[in-house]
C-alpha cells in the first residue's frame, strides 16, 4: 500500500515573506479535512504509520493518511489544531526546540515566524498530536560536522521529551535533506522513523528514515491535492519539486564532500 503523508508548514491568511509560499490559508485546509472525511480516509500519526509499514503496528486502515507539520508555528495551535479536532483527525508536529517562543536559554536559529510556546506544545499532546523532533536550530543537517550534528539531534530530542514528558521517537528533516550520514547519526540517537520530502507517497519498501512527503503550500490547489490523496499521477503532479530536489542533493553532497576534504571530519 502506497500512502499520503502530506507536510504542512504554516496554516494562516497572514503568513510573513517567507513562508508564505508554504502557508495554507485555513479556508483551503478546512476543505482538505473536509475532503478526506467525506472521502473515508482515516489520519494517523507518522509514529502509528511508521510501526504499521515496517511490521511493529497493526494493518493499515484502507485510506490512511498522514498529516505533518513542520517548525512549531503559533497557528498550529490557534487554528490548525481546532480543525483538526473539529474533523476528528490526529496529526504530528515536528518541533523545532531552539524556535519555541519561550525557549529562553535554550533559544537558538532564527523563527520565521511567531512560534509556539510550551505549554502549547504540552496542550497539543493532551489532544492528541504527535510530538517529532525537527532539530534545536533548523541547520541543514547534512552540511554541519558530525560532532554538530549530533549535538542538533540529541539536544532536540533531549529538550522535547523534558518539556512534554512523553518519548520522542520519530523526527523530520529540516529542508528535508539528509545523507546516509545523517540517517547513521538520526539512529544512533534515538529515533526510530523520520521524514523526508521527496514528494512521493510513503510505502513499507522505503527506508524507514527517509520516508517521503507531499509538500502543501499556497499554491496547491484542489485538483492537485485531490490527485495526490488519491494517488493520481504523483509524479508528474510534483515534476518540477522533484527535479529540484534531485538537482539540489547533488550540490549539497558536492559541498559538503570539499568541506570534508578541508577540515578532515
């Protein structure tokens, strides 16, 4: 079975310059909940599809799909997080722990806009979320030194499970880039699934740290998202972000191997 997992960044009709492009304005993610209901699709966590696809959950539901969200926005919670208790769905939510609005000490990277507090984070667990890891300051993973790498990781996960007091067991990629790098040190701390983009349905034959997403943004109209729940012509449909996506792993692999040749890690 070949399944959805779509990720979501910002949910609002006032996003900031740059994230608009990947801010869904709430009227259009009201018809996607809606479309998805009505259509007898059934949300799960990336956790429980994770689990399901590799032999450690019980058989998928006919239409599953999955909803993710990235960063930890402030709308995740004043707005996207009543429509999807309104439509019955679970959701993870990939946290960037150095962004939180009271990160305090702990605070580090630059938001692009108002994030969550803590308490909220706690609040959306209680109704249900998923927690996910998403890094402590959303470098691009697979351009930083081992040692900073997994100080990204392992504060990430060690900040989110203190402040929600649950285990933190699966996370998303900044940018969605890695390496096989990347997955070696994502595993060693801890993590047992984590996301990617690529823009392809998720299937048990992928590498269960790498799972691939569908990006939803701005632009993403009705047609494309309805073709892409379904399953209709995903690759085409997405062309132009997975060309992209190729293009670009290919210099950032190039970079960081003349970085590597420079300071010997």
């Amino acid at each position: 079975m070949r399944v959805p997992v779509l990720m979501y960044h910002s949910v609002t009709d006032e996003p900031t310059a740059e994230t608009r492009p990947h801010a869904v304005r709430p009227a259009d993610f009201a018809r996607h909940l809606s479309y998805l209901k009505d259509h007898g699709f059934t949300a799960l966590t990336f956790r429980d599809l994770a689990a399901s696809l590799h032999g450690d959950g019980p058989p998928l539901p006919d239409r599953p799909v999955v909803l993710t969200f990235d960063d930890g926005y402030a709308d995740f919670h004043h707005t996207a997080l009543p429509l999807l208790q309104q439509y019955g769905m679970p959701a993870t939510l990939f946290v960037t722990s150095g962004w939180i609005a009271d990160a305090g000490k702990d605070a580090a990277g630059r938001p692009l806009d108002a994030t969550l507090s803590w308490s909220q984070v706690r609040e959306a667990v209680s109704c249900g979320i998923e927690i996910g890891g998403h890094s402590h300051s959303h470098p691009q993973l697979d351009q930083l030194s081992t040692r900073e790498l997994r100080a990204e990781l392992q504060r990430n996960k060690a900040i989110l499970e203190d402040k929600t007091g649950i285990p933190i067991t699966t996370m998303a990629y900044p940018y969605g880039y890695s390496s096989a790098r990347v997955r070696r040190e994502v595993r060693d701390a801890g993590y047992s699934a984590a996301c990617a983009v690529n823009n392809a349905l998720t299937a048990a034959a992928h590498d269960v740290l790498a799972m691939p997403r569908l990006t939803v943004g701005r632009t993403t109209g009705m047609d494309k998202f309805r073709r892409a729940v379904e399953g209709r012509g995903v690759p085409l449909i997405y062309l132009k972000e997975r060309a992209l996506t190729k293009g670009y792993a290919l210099v950032r692999r190039t970079r960081y191997l003349i970085w590597q040749v420079a300071h010997g890690d």
